[in-house]
C-alpha cells in the first residue's frame, strides 16, 4: 500500500504539468472527484461518526481544508512556472516547517532535527539560487512551491490533531469537501473555466484524483497507523525523484546538472529531521 501511495503522488506534479486546464480548476475537480468517490463510504458506513464528531474536530478539520486548499491554489501554478523537479523538492520541505511550527508552540527538538532543517534550507537556496540565474518567472514559481510546503505543514499537523479521535474517511470527507468549496469559490471568482476541456483532459484529472488524491494521500493516512509516521515520512520523500524521473521520461523535462546537487542536499537535510525524529519516538 505504500509503494502505491508513492507512486501516486509522485505521478501528481508530471500529470499536473501536463494537463491543459487551469491550475485552479485543476484543483478543484481533483477534490470534488474525490469526495464524490468518498461520499457513498462516507455518508453510509461513517454518518454514524460524521454525526457524533466534536465541534473542535469538526472545526480542525474544516480548517485543515482550508490549509490544503491553500497547498494546492499555491503549488499547482507552480508547476507551470518552474520544472516539476524544483517545484515538488520546495514542495517537499514540509518536515522543515512542521518542525519549526512546533517549536514556536514549544516543542523542543533535538540538535540533529535543526541540523537537518538548515541542510535542507541551503540546498533550497541554492536551488532557487540556479532559478534565479536563468529565470525570474522560475524564481517566482520557486516562491510559491515553497509557500506550499509551508501551508502542507499546517495541513499536517491539523490533520494530526484530528486523526487522534477521527477516523481516516470522516476526517478526509471533511476536509477534501472544504477544500473543493473554497477552490470551487475563488475559481468563480478568479474566472478560472471549469469545464470545456477535451477528453484527453478530463481523462488526465479523473488519473489525478485516483493516483495522487485517492491511492496516494488517502492511502498514506491509512498505512501510517501502522508504519508510523518516521518511516511514512521518510517514504514521502520519495516523491521528488519518482516526480523528477517521471517528468524526465514523460515531459522531457531534464533539470539541469547543477540542480542535482541541491536536490540531493535537500533530501539529505530532509532525512536527518526525520532520522532525529524517529529516535527520539524510539
């Protein structure tokens, strides 16, 4: 189940990138598809739960829709700003925001945890810094993947909060069917079109929602109860090659050489914070 979550989201920004639509509406089907895949699980076998959900849970967990629909109206024009290997490591750097989150609301990580955070922060500058020398437009789409790591690490620890009395398909139903409404809301108002698309399109969105949405983040809330979150984590940080060598095979889009090293640096800081965590829980 794991390999397949991976697969899933790593297939998200290559198919992404290649979908002619805009980027909002874009995401937008991508959680209105899933919630009407959920809804039939959701509102027969959960409306149990759905109805005895505390409004604190039920609160978190309209917040964290709103968080994701931020994710996503951030990192989805990204993609089409700047190649998919730069947008999904800036992306990816989300352990590095939850970690510094938590110790604003005093947590105290250990040593190796800020190590790996300021590892992680030289291989993005000098990621943005390779953007910077070839591209302004680049720069910019740089800026808003990272802005999107940051809003996925408030999504996460939202998400941590409520799954401790939720359960994966109410917590998921809440918070996809919040974000496709504030998605659907600033799509009207942006005056993003949500529909016309040829049949190729459709047919890219409906790929989406099954591979990243509903076989990769769905499945990845559900292997966590038993992996745990260090070695879920750490998986995750898979994406970003698997969406590199996607994007390379698929879209021809082959990062420059000097981006490699600074891909490597941001998963080696990556992989310390996840590292320190998991022997602190050990």
């Amino acid at each position: 189940m794991l390999a397949v979550a991976i697969t899933g989201v790593s297939l998200s920004a290559p198919l992404i990138a290649s979908t002619a639509a805009p980027a909002l509406a874009i995401a937008f089907w991508r959680n209105a598809m899933a919630v009407g895949v959920l809804s039939p699980f959701a509102l027969w076998r959960q409306r149990g739960e759905l109805r005895r959900m505390g409004r604190r849970a039920l609160g978190t967990s309209v917040l964290a829709g709103v968080v994701l629909a931020v994710h996503f109206g951030l990192w989805l024009p990204s993609l089409s700003m700047t190649s998919v290997a730069t947008s999904t490591a800036l992306c990816t750097t989300t352990p590095i925001w939850t970690t510094i989150i938590l110790r604003i609301r005093g947590h105290r990580p250990p040593g190796m945890v800020w190590a790996g955070t300021a590892l992680a922060v030289v291989g993005v500058v000098i990621l943005t810094g390779i953007d910077l020398s070839t591209d302004t437009r680049a720069l910019a789409g740089d800026a808003l993947a990272l802005g999107a790591g940051i809003a996925a690490a408030g999504y996460v620890l939202l998400g941590a909060e409520v799954r401790r009395t939720a359960s994966t398909t109410a917590y998921t139903y809440v918070c996809y069917s919040t974000t496709a409404l504030v998605l659907l809301a600033v799509c009207l108002a942006s005056g993003s079109a949500l529909g016309g698309y040829d049949g190729g399109t459709w047919l890219k969105i409906v790929g989406l929602t099954v591979a990243a949405q509903l076989l990769g983040h769905t499945l990845l809330n559900r292997v966590v109860h038993g992996l745990g979150p260090s070695t879920t984590s750490t998986a995750i940080l898979l994406e970003t090659p698997g969406a590199a060598l996607i994007a390379a095979v698929w879209l021809g889009q082959t990062p420059a050489a000097a981006a490699y090293p600074a891909l490597g640096v941001i998963l080696a800081g990556l992989a310390l914070v996840i590292l320190a965590d998991r022997r602190k829980s050990a």
